[in-house]
C-alpha cells in the first residue's frame, strides 16, 4: 500500500482533488482519482488505486454488477481479490454485505475526506462468456472499467466525476471513445468523465493495433480500431474498408442524425478472447477469431458484428427501455422490452450488413433461412412464448447449450429478426410502399444530433411510434407475436416479403462457413441432431428420428453402421439411406455405457434456402436497397 499511495499521490489525486469548481459541481461533489496499472495483463492481472472523496461515518462501496447491454447480474465481483481501504494511510476494516455481495461496507473515521481503495483484477483465461471472460492474453488488453473500480452507494453514476489513468506494458498501443489529455512513460491520463461515460466507454490495447479512418463527408469522425496477437491478422483489404465505410453512411443515413461526437469501433481480433459485441454509445467492444478478416468463412460469419453493435448506438444506448435506464449498476434490470432492444437491433444489423456490401445478398437470405428454419422446429416454442425469452434473459444467457431446442434461447434476437421484417413488410403494404420501417427507426431513434444521452421508452411508446408511420393495430400485432405458443416460427415477413423457405439437400455457403468455424455438423432438419467435431451431440431436439431413437444431448458418436464415427462418414451414410430400408445405426456413448441407436430416417441431408415466391412482389430486395447517396 505505500507504494501505491506513494506513486498515485503525487499527481493523479492532487489533479483531481483540486479540479476546477465547475468539474467539481458537475460531480456533485463525489470525485474518483482512479489509476490502473496492466502492465501485468499478460499475466492475466490488472492493478487498480482508488482516491474517493467521501464524507465521515458509514459508507458502502460498491463494485458495478448489472452491466449495460449484459443484461444481467454480470459484474464479476468473485474476480476482485487483495481489497484494501485505508484513511490517511491507515487501513479500515470492512465488511461484505450478506445480501448483495458486490457492496463493501465500512466506517470512516471522522476528519477523513478521501479513501484510498486498492485491489486487484483476476482476468479469466477461458475464452468464453461476455466482457468478465477471457480479455487478454500476451499481447493484447480489452479493459472494462466497470471491472476495475468502485465507488460509494448513494452517488448517481452520472454525478460520480472520474480522473482515468492507465500504465500499458511497453510499446503497446490503445484505442478508445475516451480523450486522452497525456501519454508519457508514465501512463496514459485521460479527460475527467463521469462514471457512466467510463464504464462506457472501454480500451482496447496492444503490441498490434491499426486504425482505418471511416469517416462519411459531412459526418461525425469514425474509425476501425483493431487489435490482434499477430500483425497479419489487420490484413483489411480494401474492398472490406470500403464496405465499411458504407456501413457508416448507411446507418447515418438509415437514422439520419447521431449522439456521439466520434464513434470507435474497437475490434479485437484474438482467439485467446472471448468472442462477442458489446454496444456503447460512442464506440463498440467488438471481438471475433484471429483470423476474422483474412479468412472467407471466418469473415462471412463475423461480418455482421460491428453493424449489429453500432445500431445500438441509436436503439440500445440513446433510446433505451425504461426498465433497462436504472441509472446506476446496483438496480436490478428489467428485460422484458429486449425483442426491442436486441431484437429491432438484430434486424437492422442484418439490412445493413446487406446494404453496405458487408455481406451479399445471397448470404443476407441464407443467413435468414438458417435461424428461421431452427426455429421454426423448436419444441420449446409450445411451452415458452417469446416474451418469456425477454423476461428471462439473465438466466437464459448463461444457459447451457443442451435441450437448447427444448428450453429455447435468447430467441429475442433471431425471432426478434423475423418480428420486424414482418412489421416493416406489413408498413410497406398499409402504405403501398411509400413508408417503411426506416421512417420508425429515423423518427423514433434519431431526431436532432447532439450529445450522448438516455432517451427511455414504454411499450406504449413503441406503439405509438409505429402508429404515426402507418395506422395499424401494432398494440395487437406485438402482442400476438410475443404471446404465441404455435409449434412454427412466425415466418409471415418472409413470406410476404416473396420469399419461401424450403430444405435441399445442398448446404448454403453460409451454412457451411457457420458449421466449419464452429467445428460441428447441422443436422437437425434432418436426423434432428447438433453435431460437435469430436462427435458429441450438442443437442437432439424432441420429436426427430434421432431422439425417436433414444439419442440425446451429451451422448456421443463412436460408431456409423459399424464405422468408425466422423462427420463425413456420417454424412455419407444419410446419403446412401436414401435407397435403403435399414435403419442408420448409431454407436453412441453414454458416459460409461455405449448402445447402439437405430435411426429410421432415409430422407439424406435436409438444408434450409430461400427461394422466390413469383407470386408476391420482391420487397425484401427492396428492403435491402441502400438508402446512403454514393459518393
């Protein structure tokens, strides 16, 4: 602890405690000198120093736990170890509370105006799960600051004012929405923000970083931060730059004003990380495989990230559900408008991967036939309505991927996807094209420009919305939606979209990337199982051939007719059963136990495609047309 009073002292608290009084107001008074030092990152460590002004008596530190755009109670306080809080260089004895553990109570003595909190952070090294998994690894740092501090109960995070600093291992570089006021062998000092902007606003950092400017003439500054272990790995190539620098115009163009001052989209290109987006308002945290931009599949795949994630600048960020805008990280989240939220956002996400060249058009529709085909062959769909999906969303994100069919996902997204195609296809036809959905999406989430802020919103409002771009009943179109217990997924956006979704027995080029850079086998339009690449079945969904058999998740595949087990002798028997009448026999082990499981299937592979229904007008083409004037 002397070392650490010693080194923070003499510049970060003194420039903070003496902020001007017009910062000092705007804090109302609670101020945070924080200081990280990562350089042992590699290590997997982050070491984080706190001055909080703070008045005598009992107080309660609080370290973040519901994180915007997690949607859940996912602040990893079980990570934080070594807590030290001292007064005048004395250490206090604190106490975690019984109820909430991301809450530290202790009493200051009197005459004490400023404690001094020092801990560290345990980055996890498994690459999986959302900002508290995997963030670093030998060469690179994703920092969530929502990670590294604490700060007293009572203080609306908007009030809290904080002086950022970071140290980085040598020669690495960093890229962030926040503006930085000094860089120099001591660290990185960034411009006082309030606490909400911080946990806002992460850093990407690295041996390896290069950035693209993408910024649209007229437009607000945007650029492509990316980070990799290995130099190769930025190997943009300019017809990807070019896609997105359209990808900006379109979105600007889609909403037609912005909240930001410049936007960052932070990505992070490592397979030691784990693998995600999560939005922000002024930049992206944004982290695919190493390889992402420089192999075909790997890109078809992730190409739809960064579109998805910079559309919750608007819908997620700016407008956010009133149960999702607590205003502080303590306050439990309310998800049950999430079908907007992540779902509106998925939709939009996709149109503009299409609009901007980011994927074609071919992809766009196989992409859609895949996730509508899965569900529209879920089971869970009888029990589990939509909106359950919403409501229960901090648990189903952390769900196991077995019975996945059976207990349903996080279907806001997918389903959410097929919800507003079907809405903005239904504005069309009630306007006879003159109106679309980006009338909604410009007048509801855009506005005038101007800075970052929370605008929330209701059902009612949403309704309404949608109400003033073409009269309808929208209150009872979302509700049957949400509420719906068929056994089909709503595909009536495609369909009057002019286009049908039917099974060959020729996987699309989409499915094919998702399957190979997931390392599994689909076949559960099929045999109705998920294949993983070391033949365990990832999930068999109720009411196929292979759980007729007795097959089921966790099992796995030893054997194919007597074979040994492996992706294409199995797709090669599903083809020869065509013009068999003897079952496909499945070796399969059973924790200790093997059977044999009989399959009576011989339809071969089944694959989801869109075709054209030359019946109806083509207004899904139209949907995906650029709207952005081309320079």
């Amino acid at each position: 602890m002397a070392r650490f009073t010693a080194r923070l002292l003499p510049a970060l608290v003194v420039s903070l405690l003496l902020a001007t009084p017009a910062l000092r107001a705007q804090a109302g008074g609670t101020t945070i000198a924080l200081s990280v030092d990562a350089r042992e990152a590699p290590r997997h460590i982050l070491h984080a120093r706190e001055t909080i002004s703070v008045a005598a008596g009992p107080q309660t530190l609080l370290y973040p736990k519901w994180i915007p755009g997690e949607h859940g109670p996912t602040g990893p306080a079980v990570d934080v170890v070594g807590v030290q809080i001292l007064a005048a260089g004395k250490p206090l004895a604190w106490r975690r509370d019984l109820l909430d553990q991301h809450a530290l109570h202790v009493e200051v003595p009197a005459g004490v105006a400023a404690l001094d909190v020092a801990f560290d952070f345990v980055l996890p090294p498994a690459a999986e799960g959302f900002s508290s998994g995997a963030s670093s690894t030998a060469r690179l740092l994703v920092l969530s600051w929502n990670q590294v501090v604490m700060y007293l109960a009572g203080a609306r995070p908007d009030d809290v004012l904080v002086t950022p600093h970071l140290l980085l291992p040598p020669g690495w570089k960093h890229a962030t929405a926040l503006v930085t006021a000094d860089a120099s062998d001591a660290g990185l000092r960034f411009e006082p923000v309030s606490l909400t902007t911080l946990v806002d606003s992460p850093v990407a950092a690295g041996a390896y970083l290069r950035q693209v400017d993408l910024t649209e003439p007229g437009g607000p500054p945007c650029t492509l931060d990316m980070v990799s272990d290995v130099e190769a790995a930025l190997g943009i190539s300019d017809a990807q730059v070019d896609a997105h620098r359209r990808l900006v115009a379109e979105a600007l163009a889609l909403f037609g004003s912005h909240h930001f001052a410049h936007y960052d989209f932070l990505l992070t290109l490592s397979d030691g990380v784990a693998h995600f987006g999560l939005e922000h308002h002024a930049s992206s945290d944004n982290r695919v495989a190493e390889r992402a931009l420089i192999d075909e599949d790997l890109f078809r795949r992730a190409s739809g990230l960064l579109p998805h994630e910079m559309v919750h600048s608007w819908n997620g960020k700016f407008r956010r559900p009133a149960g999702l805008a607590t205003g502080d990280f303590s306050t439990p989240m309310r998800d049950d408008l999430l079908w907007v939220y992540e779902g509106l956002t998925e939709y939009l996400g996709n149109v503009l991967t299409a609009r901007s060249g980011l994927r074609s058009l071919e992809d766009y529709r196989e992409n859609l036939a895949l996730f509508a085909a899965v569900l529209d062959q879920r089971p869970g769909r009888t029990w589990r309505p939509l909106q359950d999906t919403s409501d229960d969303a901090p648990l189903l994100y952390a769900a196991r991927s077995d019975w996945d069919s059976l207990r349903r996902a996080v279907d806001f997204y997918d389903e959410g996807d097929l919800l507003w195609l079907e809405a903005d296809v239904t504005i069309r036809e009630l306007t006879g094209g003159k109106r679309s959905l980006d009338d909604f999406c410009r007048a509801f989430h855009g506005g005038s420009s101007g800075r970052a802020e929370v605008k929330p919103y209701a059902f009612e409002d949403v309704v309404t919305g949608m109400q003033a771009v073409a009269p309808f009943d929208w209150a009872g179109f979302f509700a049957a939606r949400q509420q719906s217990l068929d056994a089909h997924a709503p595909l009536g956006g495609v369909e009057r979209a002019g286009w049908k979704l039917v099974f060959t027995d020729t996987p699309s080029r989409m499915q094919e990337a998702i399957d190979e850079t997931l390392k599994r086998t689909d076949l559960r339009f099929s045999l109705g199982c998920l294949v993983l690449e070391d033949g365990t079945l990832q999930d068999v969904v109720p009411g196929t051939p292979a759980a007729e058999a007795g097959l089921a998740p966790g099992m796995k595949l030893v054997a194919v007719n007597g074979r040994k087990w492996s992706a294409d002798v199995l797709l090669d028997a599903l083809r020869l059963g065509r013009t068999s009448d003897a079952p496909l026999e499945l070796l399969a082990a059973n924790g200790d136990f093997y059977a044999t499981h009989a399959v009576d299937w011989h339809g071969g592979e089944r694959c989801p495609h869109l075709v054209r229904d030359e019946s109806r007008p083509d207004l899904l083409s139209e949907i995906l047309r650029p709207i952005a004037v081309q320079r």
